[in-house]
C-alpha cells in the first residue's frame, strides 16, 4: 500500500507541529525542524516521537 501524499497536507510533526516531506524513496516523513525521520508502515506514517529516528544536519540538508 501507497503512501497518499495528499496527507501531506493536513498531517504535522506530533513534536514541534510543523510541516513534514516525504522522503525521496517514500519510506519516511522527515522533519526538517526537528531533525526527525517517521517511518511509513504499509502506506501508514507511525507518528509517534520515541519511534522516530534523529538525522543529522548532513542528512537533513539532502532532503531539500
């Protein structure tokens, strides 16, 4: 199952409630504020903060 990226428009980061991006293979929803990376488990973005895995700078800048 898909991701729909017309959920990008009304879901937010659960930490700083700020805009997220898919990732460019589909498979994450990145925070760039927060330099977090929420996984997408069958077409279902896990939004929950402890689950979430921390990016650096470098990783961050790529998704731009």
């Amino acid at each position: 199952m898909a991701f729909d990226k017309k959920l990008l428009e009304v879901l937010a980061c659960p930490v700083c409630k700020g805009k997220l991006v898919l990732s460019e293979d589909k498979t994450q929803l990145i925070c760039r504020f927060d330099r977090l990376a929420f996984d997408i488990k069958d077409g279902i973005p896990v939004l929950i903060e402890s689950k979430a895995t921390a990016l650096s700078l470098d990783e961050v800048d790529a998704t731009r």
